[in-house]
C-alpha cells in the first residue's frame, strides 16, 4: 500500500543519530494527512456498491475504513523511515519529512510505522474473522506491500512498479474488499468504482513523481515518471482522469444514472490538469496533489450519493 519515492544507499542515516523533538503538529503533518482522501475515498466507494447490492454492514465498513486509514498512515511513516535512512530526503520539494528533516529520530519514525501497521492487521484480523480467513492473505501481502515499497535491500517502488501497487492496493483491493465483506460478493458497481478510484489514486502518484523528476534522476530513483519523461507523464495524468470519468458512464448504464454525480467530483481535478497541461513545475505542482486527492474524495462521495440516494428513495438494482 504505497505512495512514491526512491533509490540512494542505504543507510546514510545511523539508526538514532538523531534526537526525537518533533512536536505534535509535526507530527501530524509527517503522517501526511493530504493524503488520506486516498484511503477514505475507497471505502466509500465500495460501502455505496455494499448498499447498492443490498448488503450494507455499518460495523464492517467502520472496520474497513479503520483498516485503510491505518494503512496508509503507516506506510506514510514507513516511507519517512527508508527514505530517510537512505538519504533520499535531502533535496526535498514537497511535505515535511520527519527523518529527512532531521526533527525525529529514525527509530522513532520506523516505530510509528510498525504501531500502524500493526493495527491495520488486528482491525483487518477481526473482518477475516467475520468472513472468510482467506482475507488474511490479502492483508499479509498489503502489509508487505507498504513496507517493501521504499524499505529493504531492493525498494519496488524505485523501480517503477509504485503505480501498479497503489491501483492494486488503493483501487481494487480497498473498493473490493470493503464491498465484499459486507456482500460477500463482487458486483459490476464495486468493480467500476475500483477502476475508477484506482485511477484516481494512481494520479496522485503520477503527479507526485512529475514534480520529483529532477530529484529522483539525482537519487536514481527510476520511477514511471522519470522513465516516460515530463510530457509523456503529463499525458498519463490525463488519461487517468479520464478513465475515471469513464468508469462513472459506464456505471451509469450497469446502475443508475445518478451516479454521474461524480463527475461534479472531478472538477478539482480539471483544474488540477490545467496547471499540470501549462507546464507547472517544482512547488507549483504541489497545488496539484492537494486538488487530485480532494477529487479522488468528492468523486467516491457523488457517486456513492447516487447509489444510496436512489436506494433510500426505494429504488435499487433490479
């Protein structure tokens, strides 16, 4: 369960060559809560196909949420952590870095991680629990996902694959599952949603290592955006958005027309798309991450108003 970052030597920071004095706020604001629409807006999404299929379980989408939120609180630390560590924070544009800034201790950090992590795996323990063990698997491999994406001798997400974990993760696994332990099925809904959630997640990514491109070529961090180069990773910010637009259309046919709703969702991200189709670099690409993420949330909330606003007005699937 990832966002970005990449390559340098491993351990340039010794384990607790620094003192822990981070405040509060600080750390608050190294947990990265700009990016936690992407773990909301996933669950949302997949409780609206849980009630579209009328299958709604309030305490398994609090579960799930719970599980998401955690997820991705951890593997924000953990990036903090390896990063750090490596020394691939040191010429930094973007949010604060705990490690990278110097403000915590490394252990600190990778503590922080762990103790996330670790409640993300009971919360996730007790929805296996309540519906079949093979989510355990799911919930391992997620885990190690969000760990391995910049930590351990060879950090996949250096390498270009952070966009498939995260539409992996962040779109089908967290809309799916959310969805299927209240149902205990997959629907056409809840598929349509992951794709275009996933896609929306996997934008925020993109935009993310557009602005990074002169920095990870420095720390040889071969992201997609660095391999692609910089109009070609402009053009597949685009193309996300529009599959997610597209996802919306073609539920629109499977479900209900209300579901376009959605759309109205995505209108920070065509704004978002003007500064990155300018030709907006560096810092001024940050404006752009913020409106995605925002997107990426109103998209999961119109749509999941769509389905529950028609089934609560007693109509439904037919």
């Amino acid at each position: 369960m990832p966002p970005p970052y990449g390559g340098g030597t491993l351990a340039v920071v010794p384990a607790d060559a620094t003192p822990a004095r981070a405040t509060i706020p600080e750390w608050i604001e190294g947990a990265r809560p700009r990016t936690l629409p992407a773990a909301v807006a996933p669950v949302l999404a997949g409780t609206a196909a849980a009630v579209w299929a009328d299958g709604f379980v309030w305490w398994k989408a609090l579960l799930a949420l719970g599980v998401s939120l955690a997820l991705q609180v951890g593997v924000n630390y953990a990036n903090d952590y390896s990063d750090g560590v490596r020394g691939t924070d040191d010429d930094r544009v973007g949010p604060l870095r705990l490690v990278g800034s110097g403000l915590a201790s490394p252990s600190s950090v990778r503590n922080a991680a762990v103790g996330f992590l670790a409640l993300g795996a009971v919360l996730g323990l007790a929805l296996a629990a309540t519906t079949t063990w093979w989510l355990l698997v799911v919930g391992v491999a997620a885990i190690a996902a969000a760990w391995t994406y910049t930590g351990g001798a060879t950090p996949y997400g250096y390498r270009a694959l952070g966009e498939v974990s995260v539409f992996v993760f962040f779109g089908l696994v967290a809309v799916l599952g959310t969805t299927y332990v209240q149902v205990e099925r997959l629907t056409a809904e809840s598929w349509l949603a992951a794709v275009g959630v996933g896609a929306l997640a996997c934008a925020i990514l993109v935009a993310n290592n557009l602005r990074d491109i002169p920095t990870d070529v420095l720390a040889d961090k071969r992201t997609l955006a660095v391999l692609l180069g910089d109009t070609a990773t402009r053009r597949l910010l685009l193309a996300l958005v529009v599959v997610s637009a597209a996802c919306l259309v073609a539920m629109a046919f499977t479900a209900t027309p209300w579901v376009l709703l959605g759309l109205l969702g995505l209108l920070p991200a065509v704004g978002a798309l003007r500064v990155v189709l300018a030709g907006a670099t560096g810092r001024d690409l940050i404006v752009v991450l913020k409106s995605i993420g925002v997107a990426e949330l109103l998209y999961a909330v119109g749509l999941g108003a769509g389905l529950v606003g028609v089934v609560l007005l007693g109509g439904g699937p037919p």
